[in-house]
C-alpha cells in the first residue's frame, strides 16, 4: 500500500507532541522512533520466523521463550491496566522474574501506561532488546537508552506508533514512511553529516547506473539514503511493466519496480552481500540499520567506524564478509567541514601533511574501488580548483592514474537547511587515465532554491542531465561536430586532457564552459556568488591551516 497521508500526518503529530513536550531534538527523537519502530516490528519478525519453521518442520525457539530476570524489582508489582499487576515468579537465584512474552509490544504498549510504563520501558525493555542485539550480527541496540521519560509524552508517542500499523505496510511503504521521519532532521550534525537530498541521490544512482552482483559501498553512509536507492534502482531493472508504479515522495513523483523477474539467487545476494558502509555516528548508524530493515534489508550490516582513523584487518574483512578485492561501485556524500588530528590518521589514507576531510575521503574512496570500479562523490567546489599541494596532488591522481568521467555542478542552495555550501558530484573509476571530462551544469533541481529547499517546482534540469551523462559518447560526438563559433545552449560540455593540464588540472565546472559575449555580460549573479563563497571557503580553511602549522612550530 502507498504511503498515506494519515500516515504523514500521524508521524508529524508524533514530531510536533515531542516538541512540545519538551524534546527538541530532531536527531535525538528520530533515534527515539528507531528503536519504538524496532520493538514494534520484532514481534511480527518473531511471528514469521516461527509460521517459517513450522512449514520447514524445523526446530525454532520463540524470542519471547522463557523468564526474564527483571532489572529493577518494582516493576514486578507494576499495576497494569489490563491485569491487575505483572505477575511475579522468583528464580532459582532468587531474583523476581516475568515472563519474555510481556515483551511482546501487543502486552505492554496496551497494558501499561504513565510512570509505571517509563520505568518498565528504560529498565526492562531496552535491556531485553539490547540483550537481542547483541546476538545479532549487528547489535543495533549498543549504547541505546530511553530518551523520553515524560510519562505523558511517551504514553501518547507509543499509542501513536502502535496506529501506524507498520506490520500491516509493505517494505516500500515502511520505507517511504521512515523517509518522511528522516525529513525531519533540520540540522548538520557535528561532524558536518547531514541528510543528502532523495531526488539527488537517484539521479546520481541512475547516472552510476549498479547491477545486481555488484558491491554498493558507502564510507561516510550516514541514513543509507545511497544505499537504499541503489537496492531500489536494481529492483526496478528487474521488474515487469506490470509491476512498476509511480511513487510520490517529497512532492515529485518517480519510478518503483517490485523486483518481481530477480531470481531467488539474485535476492539473496542483494539481502546479503551487496551493500555494505560505514558511520563514525552511533546514531546515524542506527538511523541507517532502521532505514535498510524497514526496506527488507536487515542483513545489511553497517559499521560503526571513522575510516580515515582506523583500519581493518584483512582476517576481520573476511569475517565481516567484506569483498577483498575491492568494491563495484562508491556512492558517498562525506562529512567535509573538518579536520583531523594529523597523529589519527591511518597512513593509507594520508595525502601529504592535509588533515582536510573531504580531501582525505576522497583518497580512501579511490583506494576503496576494485581495478575499474566507479564511484560519484559529491565534493566541496574547493576540491576542484583548490591551490594547495595536497588539492593538486589529488587531482593529478584522479586526472592521471585513472578516469574523472564527469563533473556535475549543483547549484548553491541544493544542501539547505543544513549548508548553504557550494558542492559538485565527481564521477570516476579506478586505473585508465583521463582523456576528457564532461561538465554537468544543474541550474534547477526540482525545487526552490530558499532556505528550506522543499517546495516542488517544474524547472528541474537533473533528468536531462542524467541523460546526457548516460549517452555521453552520443554527446561527446555532438560536442566534437559542434560549431565553435555558435551559441552553445546545453548544460553540458566536455574539456579534454589537454585543456585540463593547460588549466592547472582545474575540474572547475565555470572554468570550460563555453560563452558567447552576450552570454559573459548576463552571467547568472547567483552562479558568481557561488563562486565567491567557494573560493572564501578555501581561503577560510588555508588560513586555519596555517594557523597550525604555526602552533605546531610553537610547541
């Protein structure tokens, strides 16, 4: 079933009784309905696993088996609004115990409410839960604890989780459902991560264009949002025209295939050994398991770790399953406010004395590619024409020893409410060398460029871009026949190797474009400001740059 606007409405109620009562935080209460999500949906998980076995005739335990030795003792005479108390049973040891099956979210969402429903949630159903993660791959429930303790704003937040009816809703629907909570997070977190905007990652997944077999890598994954459009293009590919609708999704409509022609085998592998990332967050690791569950991915296990400080061992890669030779395909839009402690950093990854992340992430991805893997980054404008050492190095790396197929400018406002930075989308492979590059100039995106960057709108360059990209030896062959003295109206154009070295590996979109006069004189103002502000931006940070240095020498 769609996603309803009931639905909508039931999760913006959820967001706003939260906020005003008193839980501000949108990170923090969306991490809050992960884990309500998760209690809620293991029941129906239990449920199935046990109709699975029966049919297999095979032996399966229930999760909800058992006693469980209770955390805090005066939850063992909690009043319930169905059954009087809790009932009460003493273990061998001695200790008050009930039974698992009271963890069923059928029982204690409805028979508890109030103080008494805080008290058992914090003490008695984050353990049991925790306790479950960490017999499972992915012990989703590390560190987790109860955030909303208001007796009355948790009793009404669990209600209206429980009339969303997740159990009854498809994976796409559930999916679409936990899209419309993410939304709500305004705000950069504090590494400089935020949520990459849907319509761009689709778009950028369609140019890069994954196959079912292939490895889908994202270092930086923050809310899978890569991920899981990765997973949904495969399914399209292999669906039947019967079985692709139109979605609605933040006001524009687009493609879903039910991945009804994929084979059992086919399946299985994207269940279980296609996607893999990295968050150096707790939360946005779990934000992202939630997001890949809800879709039918929860074998997708993504790592709580900080890449550019940490290496793995190439006997914990086998155990973790990772692909030793390398990834298909890097989809990533990495943190790049920061720095790093210059002693952190894991000398793979290191790009002479630069401590700048968006430079350091762009290293590890290209190392991360198997030979002719392809990767689409989206990168600060100042990656593409910033003077520094490791800026020139970096891209005499990707122009030289292997293949910058693309540049795709974004326009200034694309990342609002969380940035109002300039960025592009630099598409590659591993190996080869770069013989010409093609500029993609994204005027319009769909929507207006303010400061919420949310209201639809009909300009929206990002489909015939896609295109171009797709066709780019169609392109490059128009381009080559062109007329150099005509008016070139496309938003795309290429600039060959020699160009590239004659402009000092410069990638900067503006700097090939090609203008008539007229075209010069009525530059787009917004286009120069976007310039300027990327150029104060690599200034700002050179500046801080220096600025260590110079405390380091003062040491």
């Amino acid at each position: 079933m769609p996603l309803t606007a009931d639905m909508r409405r039931s999760i913006d109620q959820i967001r706003d009784y939260l906020f005003g009562g008193g839980y501000p935080d949108p990170v923090g209460n969306t991490e809050q309905l992960c884990f309500l999500f998760f209690f809620y949906l293991v029941q129906g998980i239990d449920a199935e696993a046990g109709a699975r076995a029966r049919a297999l005739d095979v032996p399966f335990r229930s999760l909800f088996d058992g006693e469980w030795e209770l955390r805090n003792p005066a939850n063992a005479q909690a009043p319930a609004v169905r059954e009087g108390v809790l009932p009460m049973t003493v273990l061998h040891t001695g200790q008050p115990c009930i039974p698992r099956d009271r963890f069923r979210w059928s029982w204690w969402s409805e028979a508890l409410s109030g103080e008494v429903l805080v008290r058992f949630v914090r003490d008695e159903v984050f353990p049991f839960f925790a306790e479950i993660g960490e017999a499972s791959a992915h012990d989703f429930m590390r560190g987790a604890r109860l955030g909303i303790d208001e007796p009355t704003v948790l009793t009404q937040v669990i209600r209206l989780v429980g009339d969303l009816r997740l159990d009854q809703a498809d994976a796409d629907t559930k999916g679409d459902l936990f899209e419309h909570v993410l939304r709500q997070m305004k705000q950069a977190g504090e590494l400089g991560q935020f949520r990459t905007p849907r319509h761009v990652i689709r778009a950028i997944v369609e140019m890069i264009d994954p196959q079912v077999g292939e490895t889908v890598y994202d270092p930086a994954a923050g809310t899978a949002g890569f991920l899981v459009a990765a997973y949904n293009h495969m399914r399209l590919a292999h669906s039947s025209p019967e079985s692709i609708v139109e979605a609605e999704l933040e006001g524009k409509t687009h493609r879903r295939g039910l991945g009804d022609q994929l084979t059992q085998a086919q399946l299985a592998t994207l269940q279980r050994g296609s996607f893999f990332g990295n968050d150096v967050d707790p939360k946005m690791v779990r934000l992202a398991t939630m997001n890949l569950t809800l879709r039918g991915l929860g074998h997708v296990r993504i790592l709580q770790r900080n890449v550019l400080t940490t290496l793995l061992e190439e006997k914990v890669k086998t155990r973790l399953g990772l692909p030793g030779e390398g990834f298909h395909v890097v989809l990533a839009n990495p943190p790049f406010s920061g720095r790093i402690d210059k002693d952190r950093i894991v000398d793979e990854v290191k790009l002479g004395s630069t401590s700048a992340t968006e430079l350091l992430f762009l290293k590890y991805m290209l190392d991360s590619l198997r030979p002719d893997g392809r990767a689409a980054v989206v990168v600060p404008e100042g990656v593409l024409f910033g003077a520094t050492l490791a800026h020139r190095e970096l891209r005499s790396q990707l122009i030289n020893q292997h293949c910058v197929e693309a540049v795709m400018s974004l326009p200034g406002g694309v990342f609002q409410p969380y940035s109002g930075v300039k960025t592009s989308v630099l598409f590659f492979r591993r190996g080869g060398r770069t013989q010409r590059v093609q500029f993609l100039h994204v005027e319009d995106d769909g929507y207006r460029l303010d400061a919420n960057h949310d209201t639809p709108t009909e300009s929206d360059d990002l489909p015939a871009l896609a295109q171009a990209f797709i066709g780019r030896e169609a392109a490059w062959a128009r381009w080559q026949a062109r007329d150099p003295e005509a008016e070139w109206h496309e938003k795309w154009w290429f600039a060959d190797a020699a160009a590239l070295r004659a402009n000092d590996l410069s990638l900067s979109a503006s700097r090939y474009r090609p203008m008539s006069a007229s075209q010069i004189q009525h530059q787009d103002p917004r286009e120069l400001l976007d310039e300027l502000a990327a150029i104060e931006s690599e200034i700002e940070k050179e500046i801080e740059t220096l600025r260590a240095l110079i405390a380091e020498v003062d040491r």
